[in-house]
C-alpha cells in the first residue's frame, strides 16, 4: 500500500510547529490515548484477527493501556505477526521529525548529533518532516546470524574516511532499533537471536539506550517492542536469557481457532480464489471438511504438535480444492465451479511440508494426510446429517446398483444417478439446499455415498480421486 500523501496544511518548520499548538507524545501515550477512544466508542484493537475477541485482544488490550513491551507466545500461524502490523493504527497518523534524521528525532527533544546541531543552528527554522504512522513499524526475523550492527547499529567506515574521528558520534550508521525510534519494533522468533545480540536488545528494552563498540552513546529511545516466540523454544529449551524475559511487561499466549465455524471464517477471509468468468460455489460440507481436517492434524499423535498445524494449512488447503474442482470445469464445460469430496484428494500437495510427522517416513505421508481428510469427512457427516433415508439406499445398492465418482467427471453423470437411485433424491436436495445447482447436487451425492461409505454402510474401491460405491457383501 503507498504511503498516503502529506497534507499541504501541516507545518514545515519547527518555529510553525510550535505555533501549531502541537503536543509532543509519547509513542505508548499515542497508543494508550487511541486505544482508550476506541474502546470508549465500542471498536476493537483490530477488525482482522478472528477468534480471539474473548481471549487475546483483551490481553493486548491490556498490556497496551499499562504501556507494557509485549511478547506473543505461540506455535506458527496463530496471526501474531498480523497483530503486530495491526498495532500501528493504533498511532498518529502523522508524526514531525526534524527533517534529514536517521533516528526520527523529536524536534522539541532531539537525541542524535545530527538533530541536535541542526536545531541549534538553524532554530525555528529547522525544517519538519512528517511521517505516516504506516512509515513507522519494523520488523526483523530473528536468525543466528543476526548482527548487532543490523539491530542496533555500527561505525562506518566510509564517514571515518571522510575525515571523522572513530568517537564521533556522526560516524555511526544506526541499526533497525534506533531507526524505530517513536515508532513499534517487533522482533519475531526472539529466541533464535545469539545470546550476545539477546543482551543488546536487553539494554535497549531496560535503559532505553543502546551501546554501539566502545561508543559512550545514550540514546534515549522511544519504542514500544513487541517480539514474538515458539512457547517450546520460550520456556523449555533455555534458548532465551533470564533477564531479556523478565524486560517484557507482558507476556500473551496465543492460540488456534477453537471452533470449526471461526477457521472458516477467516478461511474465507484470507483465501485467493482464481478469477474465472464461470461462478465459484463451496458447499458447506467442504467448507467444514477442508477446515476440520486441520483440526483433527492438531489433535494427532503422529502429527508433531511441537511446530503447530498453522491456519494456513486449511487456507492452501481451500484453494487448492477450488483449483481442482475449477481444473475439471474447465474440462467438463460446466456451468458452475463446485468443489467435490473427490477433489479433497487434490490437499495432499498443499498438506506436504506444512505439517510435520512424528517418527514417520515421508513415504508414509500420502497415506497419513488421506487418513485425516477420511476422518474430517466421517465426523463432519455423523455431526451434520441425520440419513433416514440410509437402509433405502443402501438397499438399492444390493440390487447390484454401481455409482462411479470422481474429479473428472461431469455434473450430468451424477445427475443420472440421482434419477436412476430415487432414494438418493431427498436426503442429497437436503444437504444440497433447495436452490441448489447441478454442481452442489453432484457434490452432495458424493458427500452422502462416502458418508455412508466411513460409517461403514457401503464398499467402495478407491484408486485416487476415483471411487467405485458398491453393496458390502458384493
């Protein structure tokens, strides 16, 4: 997003500025007083994180209103880093600097050599430049070859060949922490920093300042630091100095959605469907399929719970279940994109390396995702369809009645087996709702069949995505 144009109003100069009437902030009084007023009016800290209106944001809330610096504990794709990014409209949207100065400087308080000597030259004519709050975030992910120069700053030896001494303040080139200042750091995967960059960051979060070599340099910082960490790598694994985890004023844990209906919800909020002219229509069913197979992976004893099953598994599963279905479309020339149980097959691409397995061969990883998605589609149909209808179509199926499935298959050959199987017509209108198409008929066909098929009412001989429904003693 570009950064919005300033406006021709605000003040250019610091004599201006003062004339202006503006009060100089804090950043956590911007935060606090932004945050107060929207609580005050009934909005919330952020409109794009779902399922943590009862749980997180009050924390955040809470932790942003005692002016606290925060760390967010949880496995991967848990929307942390979203949070983060979110926190930054909780700022002003624009903010003066004295106009040139690497580190954001105050006019009315300025901390580095620069600033400070352009203010004594030059006075109320010090010229102002404005920030937008989007301009005043960073962010760093944490690696072990992270440096201190990259976070908090270095000599540069291009200005001591310009003729500056090696103490002189203006030969220093200041890292990502001091370049924040009046604005929010975060950090995430704190604890994959080396222990010797952990204690600069230590003295930046207790004293407000930062050293850089053998510099006497005080900067005194204003920065709210939010970082974020694996609760394994957090507490168990001693990867974090005692004392860097006692600077943070808060500490959050976050979590995975903990109702079917809230993943969907943001499934439907952060996947990319493929811009076709032909309508895109998900029944419910694999709405709750695609969601609920990432939940039965966090309850799994082969599925490493230690890394997480992230939120971003059922959106990539999710499109990648309308990429196929739309795959066939194409090919079948019908009218309307519906994703199918057979097209569930299509999630074990996007399922791969983004779980990970207990003692478990990766060739045993095909078969082990497809044991999930059986499972998500045996609880979703025992939890939402009551098939009174089953003994009559199970009964058809003894009079040596096939039905063939598959993702390459068209909505017609369904639609023939609808009229050919009257007591398939009912319960599969039903599922499908009445203002159903001919794709979701099709799609509510193989829903019941496999259904019947995992409750164990009908056989069937399955080679990918295609499937042969038969009687049980056939």
């Amino acid at each position: 997003m570009p950064t919005p144009k300033v406006p021709v109003d605000l003040p250019t100069t610091f004599g201006a500025l003062r004339a202006s009437g503006y009060e100089p902030k804090s950043v956590r009084e911007e935060l606090r007083l932004n945050l107060e007023q929207r609580l005050a009016q009934g909005q919330p800290i952020t409109s794009s994180v779902l399922g943590y209106e009862d749980s997180v944001l009050p924390q955040l809330e809470t932790a942003l209103l005692a002016g606290h610096d925060i760390i967010l504990l949880g496995e991967r794709g848990q929307a942390k880093s979203r949070m983060i990014r979110s926190l930054v409209e909780l700022l002003d949207e624009w903010l003066p600097i004295v106009e040139g100065s690497e580190v954001r400087d105050d006019p009315y308080a300025p901390i580095s050599a620069f600033a400070i000597a352009v203010l004594e030259e030059q006075g109320d004519l010090t010229p102002i430049s404005w920030l937008h709050r989007s301009q005043r975030f960073a962010e760093k992910l944490a690696s072990p070859d992270t440096s201190m120069a990259d976070l908090i700053g270095e000599v540069d030896p291009i200005k001591v060949a310009g003729g500056l001494y090696l103490d002189d303040p203006r030969a220093l080139s200041y890292g990502l922490v001091p370049k924040s200042n009046r604005g929010i750091f975060a950090m995430n995967e704190l604890p994959d920093l080396s222990e010797r960059i952990q204690v600069g960051l230590l003295n930046v979060l207790e004293e407000r300042d930062v050293q850089i070599r053998g510099h006497l340099v005080r900067l005194d910082l204003d920065i709210l630091v939010v970082a974020t960490a694996n609760p394994e790598d957090y507490t168990n694994r001693g990867r974090l100095i005692t004392p860097l985890k006692d600077r943070f004023g808060s500490q959050i844990r976050t979590h995975y959605p903990y109702e079917i209906i809230t993943e969907i919800a943001i499934v439907h909020q952060e996947a990319k469907l493929p811009v076709t002219p032909k309508p895109i229509t998900v029944p419910w069913f694999i709405d709750d399929i695609v969601v609920r197979v990432s939940h039965v992976a966090r309850k799994s004893h082969v599925v490493s719970q230690h890394s997480g099953v992230s939120v971003r598994l059922s959106i990539a599963n999710y499109e990648t279940v309308i990429a196929n279905a739309l795959r066939r479309t194409l090919r079948t020339n019908d009218h309307a994109v519906v994703p199918r149980v057979s097209d569930l097959s299509a999630m074990v691409q996007s399922t791969q390396g983004k779980i990970e397995f207990d003692s478990m061969d990766d060739s045993d990883s095909d078969q082990i995702i497809a044991a999930l998605v059986s499972l998500a589609v045996r609880q979703c149909f025992a939890e939402h369809v009551l098939l009174e209808e089953g003994p009559e179509i199970v009964e058809a199926f003894n009079d040596e009645v096939l039905v063939h499935t598959g993702d390459d298959l068209a909505d017609q050959s369904y639609l023939d087996v609808l009229a050919a199987m009257p007591a398939l017509d009912a319960p599969v209108r039903r599922i499908a709702g009445p203002d159903a198409n001919d794709g979701e008929l099709a799609a509510a066909i193989e829903f019941v069949l496999e259904g019947l098929y995992l409750t164990k009412r009908l056989a069937k001989d399955a080679s990918g995505a295609r499937a042969l429904y038969r009687a049980r003693n056939r």
